[in-house]
C-alpha cells in the first residue's frame, strides 16, 4: 500500500547564545556568498508540515548515497499518496548526488507557543530546528558532513498556522503573523550561525480552493484567501531583509501561482497534464490507496487523476510540478 502520513483532514490540524560554528574549512565570512551552482549542492536540510514531511527520523539511519533519504524508504511517509516535492526533488529533478535530511513533521505550525498544533506531539519549525538540526546537525556532534557552500536550506510552512487562525480577521492575523515570523527570522538566524548560507522558501498555496475551505463558505473563503495574501508577502519581505542583512543566497518559490496554474488547467504543466479532478476529492481515496494508480469504480477516474487526495492534501502530480520548480529557480541561480 502507499504509505500515507495521516488519514482524513477534518481540519487544519493535519497534517540565543551564539552557536558553535558547524565543523568545516570556511570561516563565516568566506562561505556561500558566491552560488557555485546547484550541480554544487550535496545536501539539503528541509523543514516543513505535512506537505513535506517523509517521516524521516534524525536518530536513525542517515542519508547516503545509496540512500539518499537516509530513512524511511523512499517514497517515505506522505501526505500525497506517493512521492512528495522532496523525494521528486532529491531522486529525479537532483543535479548531483543529493542527501537530504528532511525533519518536517505533519501538523507544524512555525511554534505551538503561537499557533496550537493539533496534538502536543507535532514537532513545530521551532522544534524542528532547535531539537533536531543543531544538536543533530551542528558542531562536532554533527552527524552530517556539509558546508555552507554545498547544502541548501528549504523551508515550508504556514499552512497550518493560517489554518488554524485565519477566522479571527486580519487585525488580530496582522499581529499574529508579525510575532511567527520574527520567530522564523530568530530560526534562521541560527541556521545562518551554524553555516548555512543557502536558503529556500516556499511560500503557501491558495487554501481557499481547498475542499476544506470551499464549503464553508464565502466567508471562510475570504479571509484565508486574505491571510495567505499576507503571510506570503511577509516570506518575501522575510527573504529580502535576510539577503540584505547576511549577503546570503535566497530563493522563494510561488506555490500559490504553481497550485492556482493546475487547478484552473493541468495542462499549463507537463506533469500534472494528466489530471481530470482538480475540485473535489474521492472519499473511496482519501485515506490513500495500495497504488499511485488504483481504480475504485465509485470514484470515476484513479487516485491520481485526482488534485486532491482529501480536503487539504493534493496527490504527487502537483508536487512535481512544485519540485521541478524549485530545481528551475536553483539552476538558474538566486532570485531575491
């Protein structure tokens, strides 16, 4: 069966003291101020919700390259009945041998101090980065060889913290956002001192042509469409100040532009063409299916036929469209 990372989305719950430097030959100043390429880049650190999660355990047996994903076994644990962006992005739109170390967890918000995660247990970014990458992946501890030069950074969030806060109106969302995202700002300022110089972000799709949004009316629709507006300005006001303040390479990538693209016609991208769903969901699916391709009569057209696996989370088509993406805009070098 294909592994699937949750069952049904009923809401939007599914889903510093100065660090040591990581151990490498550059000093800060001589790292990744000059983009050598993405042929360049070995290893990727990605953190996120459930639209990238693979269920990757940094504990646990760590990426080679044999073993790109370190663990679980490729595809890993999606939310998208199949491959998710990252796995498209480490094993097929890959310019080198890419590691990736991928500590998404579904159900994240940027920190459940902020915005509550539907259970305790759900790792926020926050957590993502202060509890597994620095102890995991900074200082002599690490248990990765990567430099600032050869590692990218994909960061992508706020799903769930719109989710789960849009209905309070764009005052009250306003002054939530500004207080998540100087804590991603502090996030990345401690990614920034461990080495990293290399940085992805990705902004939100439109939740408001979800099924989960649609049915609760205009009014839901337009205060997510509203606070997705915002929150993706904040990222790239967010990539903007980083790329003035530390001179580092940045990158943002317009999810809600691929989403909207293949929803109003799969075939504005070759690889969601074959798409004939892009409205609605099949319960028959919606807790995913032994194959990418199963066929249950009642549902008229197969698993990935369809945009949405279930009222929040789409199939593997759109992920590939979103992975080859992010690989376009790293060939042809930042573009903040």
């Amino acid at each position: 069966m294909v592994r699937i990372l949750s069952a049904v989305v009923s809401s939007f719950a599914l889903g510093a003291s100065a660090l040591s430097l990581h151990t490498r030959a550059e000093l800060p100043s001589e790292v990744g101020k000059i983009w050598a390429g993405w042929g360049s880049i070995k290893n990727a650190f990605i953190f996120g919700d459930s639209y990238t999660q693979t269920g990757f355990e940094y504990t646990q047996t760590q990426p080679s390259a044999t073993n790109p994903f370190g663990n679980p076994t490729y595809p890993g644990w999606t939310s998208s009945n199949g491959p998710n962006w990252v796995g498209y992005l480490t094993f097929k739109y890959n310019a080198s041998s890419l590691l990736t170390y991928n500590l998404a967890y579904g159900g994240a918000t940027v920190d459940a101090s902020l915005v509550t995660p539907y259970t305790p247990t759900v790792k926020s970014l926050k957590d993502q980065v202060e509890s597994e990458f620095i102890p995991g992946y900074t200082g002599s501890s690490s248990k990765a060889k990567w430099t600032g030069s050869d590692s990218i950074f994909a960061i992508w969030i706020g799903i769930n913290d719109i989710g789960n806060s849009y209905w309070n109106g764009a005052d009250a969302t306003d002054v939530l956002n500004a207080k998540i995202f100087a804590v991603i700002s502090s996030l990345v300022d401690k990614i920034y001192a461990a080495g990293g110089r290399n940085y992805v972000f990705i902004n939100v799709p439109p939740l408001d042509r979800t099924p989960l949004i649609i049915p609760q009316g205009a009014t839901a629709v337009s205060l997510s469409k509203a606070d997705v507006a915002a929150w993706n300005l904040k990222v790239v006001d967010l990539a903007k100040v980083l790329k003035a303040k530390n001179g580092t390479n940045v990158w943002v990538y317009d999810s809600n532009k691929s989403f909207g693209e293949v929803i109003d016609d799969p075939k504005s991208h070759p690889e969601s063409a074959g798409l004939k769903n892009t409205t609605g969901y099949c319960q028959a699916y919606q807790n995913g299916t032994p194959a990418q391709d199963t066929l249950i009569a009642s549902c008229g057209v197969p698993v990935n036929q369809y945009f949405w696996l279930n009222n929040l989370h789409p199939t593997s088509a759109i992920h590939e469209v979103v992975a080859k993406g992010v690989a376009d805009l790293l060939s042809a070098g930042p573009n903040i």
